[in-house]
C-alpha cells in the first residue's frame, strides 16, 4: 500500500475535499519502477525484456547509467515488421535521444504529468534526478498510474 | 470541445463539488473513435492499420460488424518477432476472443471503466451496443481518455 501523505485519516472521511486531495498529489507516491537497458543492447533482446518486465516502455542508459533514450512498444513493433535480423539492430538506433525525452522529477505534480502524456501524445515519462553529471532514472510515471490515481482518488473520499 | 453535461457553468465556477464532478463522469462524454478491422484481415495488414491510424488496439468484427476480437499493441509485438509471414496469419487466429473481452458501455461511468482496465491490465476496452444480435462498437476507452479526464476535472475546477 503507498504512503498515504498529505492528510490525517480521521475516521470515516478524509480531512481534505478531492480539489485538494487532487492539487496534491506527487509523482513520488504513484511512480512505477524503471525498467532500463545499455545502448548497445539489440531491438530483439529489448523486445524480450520488455514483455519479460510486462511493461510498455523501456528507458536507455549509458554506462553511468544515465539516460540517452526511450523506447516504447510502437518503436519496437515499427522496427519488428520487415526486419529480419532484429538481433544485429542496437537500441540506440531507433531509440528517441535526449534532448527529445520529456521527463518529470519525484515532486511535481500528477496533473503536471497528465499534462505532459497528453500534450507530448506518449505513454509514459521517466522520473528522473539530475545527479549533476547527467540524468539518473528513477521511477516510470504512466497513463496506468493516472488511471490508478483516478480510482484512488475516489476510493480515498469513498465516492 | 465535448459538451460539458451534469452541471451549468455559472460565470467563473462550477456549481458541482470536484466529488459530484468525478462521480457523474460517463464514457459517452469521453470516448473515442473505435477503429476496427475484419477478422481475415493479415496480422502485417493489421499492423499498418493500427500506424495509419495511431491507436493501441484494434478491434476486431465479423461480416454483421459485431465484436468478435481484440487486438493490442503487444499482442502484434509478440507475433511480430521471429515471423516472417505476417501477411499470411489472419488476425482471427491471435486475437482475444469474446467471451474474454472486457467492455463498457455508453452509460458507464469512468471510474467503472478505470477499474476495469487496471484489473484487467488491459489498455483498452470497446464501448458496446447490445443489438440483441450482437455487440456494436460504437466506441473506445483508453488510460488515455482517464489521463484526459483526470485533466478535465482540475481543469473545470480551476484546480
């Protein structure tokens, strides 16, 4: 169960009304965790991985392991049909690079990130934390923890 | 912009609570266009269809346009890998069938379907017409159409 932050548990009801429930909600308490692959990791075994981990969006990492790439489901299936050595193609070919990638951090808000999936038309953004030297990845925020963010909204003020 | 039902705008605020709002959201004020295709249609034909049209899952009629199948992103991932003759496997033979789909209707409201989609693990669900003869797909409900919506419900509320 994720931490229920930002009020007290009363009883019956929450101390806050949904508007504010809502406003504050954090990337860090809905995040899902990353699942990352090396850049010379080929389209063949980043497909593997990505069902192995259920997930519908991979993230690319140098060898610092910070982020150069993503790679969703509909990068994958565009590359699978008509390629027949999909195990000679590295991922950092077909990859989306900095600095195309939107990202978001632990605190902002979930509406930010609604926002972002919504206006950029993708499915999922990487957390990420500037380590000074680069990006480090540390969470995956998608339309499924949203969704989940939904419901949990409602069940929170038992509507 | 979609009709903005269940409440009348009274200069600067809504007169429902945030709750009300949430509660009274359906799939009919929500949905978007399904795209579907014949069940003897090629996984390859498939594919393309599903690019051209930029969706995630395709569904799948019989010669009546009743639903017969689905088909998602990752279930065409999965075939695509390691087959080279995508133009001959028929869709039929991949899809998941009626009784296993999972759908809503016009009715439903969008909490109903978010919890639909995240315990099934599914992205998409058909939104259905029970002609008596069969169900017609009159639409679709994604995780994406609920990030929308999550916005729209901080959005009239000038959250």
């Amino acid at each position: 169960a994720r931490p229920r932050v930002g009020y007290f548990y009363s009883g019956k009801k929450p101390v806050q009304s949904v508007a504010d429930s809502m406003i504050g909600m954090k990337v860090r308490d809905f995040q899902s965790i990353p699942v990352v692959v090396a850049e010379h990791v080929s389209v063949y075994d980043a497909i593997c991985h990505m069902f192995l981990e259920d997930v519908g969006t991979l993230f690319v990492v140098d060898e610092s392991l910070h982020l150069t790439g993503v790679l969703s489901r509909k990068d994958l299936l565009r590359t699978s049909i008509g390629n027949t050595d999909l195990d000679k193609i590295p991922v950092h070919v077909i990859m989306t690079r900095m600095p195309n990638i939107t990202y978001c951090e632990k605190q902002d808000t979930l509406l930010q990130v609604a926002k972002k999936l919504m206006n950029k038309q993708i499915d999922s953004l990487p957390v990420v934390h500037d380590s000074g030297n680069g990006l480090e990845v540390v969470g995956r925020m998608t339309k499924t923890n949203i969704t989940a963010a939904f419901i949990s909204l409602a069940d929170d003020h038992e509507l």
